[in-house]
C-alpha cells in the first residue's frame, strides 16, 4: 500500500468530517493492485509460483491465523506476523486475493496441490521493510536447522524429517536476484531482503513450507524384478541437486516408507534415488525408475552414464 493512498484516506476523512482511526483501511487502488500482478508475473517460472495452486489463503493471513500443512504426518503450520488492523484483500490475478499492509507491502498466500503453502511477499519500495516474520507451529519436541544452501529442515524429536522451507529468493522488477537469507529463533522464521539502492520495485520474496518430498511412490513387478516409480512435488523438486546432499537421507527415507512394502528397500534402490537428485531435473523423464535387479553401485559411479546403466 503506497504513501499516496495513506494521503488519499487522510483527504478523504478531512472532506467529510470524518474522524481519523490510526491504523484505518485504506483500500489498494487499480494502480497498486496491477504492481503486484506484474510483480508475480515477473518471478521466474521455476520458482514455481504459478505451479498447482488450489487456493489462496487471504483470509487466514489476515485473521493472522496459521495455515497448515495437508498430508504432512505431523501438524505443521505457518503464520504471518506482519499483519495490522485496517489491513485489507484485494485481487491481483484471477482467484488470487493478497491482503495489502500499510508498509508498502502486500501478501499473497497459497495452498499447492502437494499440500504445501507458499506465501509471496511484493516489496513495493525501499521505505518496506527488510525483515518478514512468520511463525512456525511446530510438534512438541520438534527443531529447526538452516541447511547449507538456506533452507530449513524440520525435525522430529527422533531427528525424521518432518518438513522444511525451500531456500530463500527474491528478485526484482528488472529479474536479478536480491540477497535474501533466513533466521530461526524458536518457531519464529525470519526472511530477510537486502533490498534498497540498486534495486528494482517491486520486488517479490517468499518462504514455501513444505513436507512432502515426493509424489505416490508405485511398483511394477517384471520378469527381472520390480520397478519403484516415484517423481519430486513441486515442493520437493527444490531439494533435488547436490547442493543438497546432506538432505539426501530425507529423501530416502519417504520414498522407502511410501512403498506399499518398505522392507523390499536397498541399498541398490538408494544409490539409484541418490543418482536421479543429483542430476535433476536431466535425470527424471519425468520419473524416477528405481529398478531391485541393478547390482549396488555408487551414485557417482551412475552419474557417468546419467543414472541409465552400469
């Protein structure tokens, strides 16, 4: 919501002898609306913003109420902080409302058909703020860690991935990338964007909670064996590559436990998975084929021959 609109609802309120409510609704105008549509639009197609969205969640962002996760085995949620009273919802794009602050910023919040939820923050100038807070509603006993690449893995008390944040990004109106990183303190998630001189407005950021790596995990039985079939979520494809490596366990983990049989899971099977995320998104065509008769090799050896033979 920019300075001019806060100096309309000033007017306004002046003209017809109203008294002025700190904090008063001021509703975002065509203009401002229309620099956030273009600021969505602008977003990179593999940051996956336009990517299986089932709904928007305007209602529950502006209420401040948490949004939770759907198939993630423990009840995880995320909510955002920087909500005020006289916050409003407006369209931006066809069936996607954002709620519009009074800080030069908006929020748009959606839920992904993978069950996970995305929530895009359009910085509309350097006055905005630099920090976006959320809260994570976590399971008792559950922690945090910043990955080496800037994301977040959930833990359970047992250490089993429960979910995560993929990594942070944020890019201008003009396409270049804006220094962005997260902080944890508890359950509070912390983005920070180091926009300001040099930058372009709008600007578009966001954290995507997410738990479910990969889709339906499938076996084909043939003469030589099975075939386990499984492909990444929307979500999940940002965990694939070697940037990501200490994450890799994860991953086996719910493709083993989402067989109708785990206990038909090897070693083989694994290094055969570890293949497929390293050379993503070459590797899935546009699945992962995990095949029981492949002798155990390792995943650098698989690499030589994109993960087809050996």
């Amino acid at each position: 919501m920019t300075q001019r609109m806060r100096l309309v609802s000033l007017a306004a309120a002046v003209l017809v002898g109203a008294p002025l409510l700190v904090g008063a609704a001021a509703v975002p105008d065509d203009a401002d609306v229309a620099v956030v549509a273009a600021a969505l639009a602008s977003v990179p197609s593999e940051y996956g913003i336009d990517q299986g969205t089932v709904e928007t969640l305007d209602q529950e962002v502006l209420a401040g109420e948490p949004v939770y996760l759907i198939g993630a085995e423990a009840e995880i949620g995320i909510s955002v902080l920087s909500v005020n009273q006289g916050d409003t919802i407006d369209e931006v794009t066809a069936g996607r409302s954002a709620v519009f602050h009074d800080d030069d910023t908006s929020t748009l919040a959606q839920r992904k058909e993978d069950g996970s939820i995305q929530i895009l923050t359009t910085i509309e100038s350097p006055s905005a703020p630099r920090e976006y807070g959320f809260e994570l509603t976590l399971p008792t006993g559950a922690n945090t860690v910043i990955n080496e690449d800037g994301s977040v893995a959930i833990l359970g008390s047992d250490g089993s991935f429960l979910g995560g944040v993929q990594a942070p990004w944020a890019f201008d109106a003009a396409g270049n990338a804006v220094a962005t990183h997260y902080q944890i303190d508890g359950t509070r998630l912390t983005q920070v964007v180091d926009h300001g001189e040099g930058s372009a407005y709008p600007i578009v950021a966001d954290p995507w909670l997410g738990a479910e790596l990969y889709g339906k995990v499938s076996i084909t039985n043939t003469s030589q064996g099975f075939v386990v079939t499984t492909r990444p979520s929307n979500w999940g494809a940002a965990f694939q590559g070697t940037t990501n490596i200490g994450m890799w366990w994860a991953h086996a983990d719910e493709v083993k436990n989402k067989m109708p049989n785990p206990s038909k899971w090897s070693l083989s099977l694994q290094e055969q998975l570890y293949c497929h995320i390293a050379g993503f998104p070459i590797s899935a065509n546009p699945n992962y084929d995990l095949e029981s008769w492949k002798p155990y090799v390792r995943w650098e050896q698989q690499a030589l021959t994109k993960c087809q033979s050996y």
